[in-house]
C-alpha cells in the first residue's frame, strides 16, 4: 500500500486557511455594490413620495377649486393681500405665454422624462426632495393639460392663489419654483445629484 502510494502520489488536499485566503482573494477585487444600491433605492423612493405627495395635494386643491370656487366670488384669505380666485390658464406658470400652450405640455412631458431617467443615479436626499417637487408640480400641471377643456394637450390649467399685485397661481406651480429654487442651491453647494461634492 504505502508502495503504491509512493508511485501514485498523493492527492493535495489544501488547507482550510489556504482556502480562505483564496476566498478572500476572489471577493477583495469584487466592489460592495448591495449598501450604495440600497442607498440609491431610498433616494428613488424619497423621489417619489414627494412627487405623488405634491400631485396629490395639487390635484386634490384644484378639483375642490373647481367644485365650490369655480363661477363664485374669490374668498378673502388675507384682506386683499391674498384671495382665491378660480382662473383657467391656458399658459406656462403665472400665466406667462398664453399662446404657446402644446409647447408648455410638451416641455411638461419632457421634464419628467428626464427626472425619470436622473432617477436612476441618484444618491442625495435634498436633490430627491428638490426633483420631486419638479415631477410632482409637472404631473400636475401636465394633468390638467390633458383631461381639461378646451382638449387634449391644449387644456388650461387651474388657477386659484392670488396674492395682491402678482400673478394667480397654483400648487403645482409652487412645488415647480421651490425645488427649481433648491436645485440653484445646491449647484451653488457644489453637490451633485449622486451625491459628490466639488468646489470650482
């Protein structure tokens, strides 16, 4: 037996340290990928519950608009420095560029296709919060181009908050300047929708 052993040879059984060591080489070149995809789902979370927050609140305000203020005298909210009054804009926000209104619709349809598509390498919560308003405000903006008179894509918007000396506006229309307003600021920051940072 041991003759034949000597002339076979002895098969390597390798040791349980070598296999670890071997392991641990094969995982050392493979990056974590599972924590940053987990951190970038949230982001894309966070995203959405503030867009659907914004359409809701946008759409819920302006079909009560239309329900009871539409056709009625604008209620005084704060004496005449701010009222609702129930408008139809056919033009972009604050009723700039009546004339242009397919065009608006369709920079509308635009804006959240490239959120959409910007979702996907996202990784900071402010800019999730700030392109959320933006889709939010869009959706409800675009919603309104759509399904309301006088057809579809041409549909004016629903107005209702008038502040004193200043244009009527909508909910929509809020969410769209507040998260235009955090993008400028957090290109001023430097920081970055994947959440680097860089000072120019």
């Amino acid at each position: 037996m041991a003759e034949a052993e000597r002339v076979i040879g002895t098969p390597d059984v390798p040791d349980v340290d070598d296999e670890t060591a071997a392991s641990a080489e094969q995982s050392k070149g493979k990056p974590e990928q599972a924590p940053e995809q987990s951190k970038g789902k949230r982001k894309i979370a966070a995203l959405f519950i503030v867009a659907v927050l914004a359409y809701l609140l946008d759409l819920g305000s302006k079909m009560l608009v239309v329900a009871k203020l539409e056709h009625h005298e604008s209620i005084e909210v704060i004496g005449d420095l701010l009222k609702f009054e129930a408008i139809r804009n056919p033009g972009a926000a604050f009723g700039v560029g009546e004339a242009f209104t397919v065009i608006f619709t369709i920079i509308a349809a635009t804006v959240i296709v490239v959120i959409a598509r910007l979702a996907r390498k996202l990784y900071s919560l402010p800019w999730a919060i700030a392109l959320g308003l933006l889709l939010g405000g869009a959706l409800g903006n675009l919603t309104d181009r759509i399904f309301r008179s006088p057809g579809v894509f041409r549909g004016a918007v629903v107005d209702f908050i008038a502040p004193a000396h200043f244009a009527v506006f909508n909910l929509a229309d809020s969410a769209i300047v507040c998260g235009g307003i955090l993008i400028v600021l957090l290109s001023f920051r430097g920081l970055d929708p994947d959440g680097t940072v860089h000072k120019d």
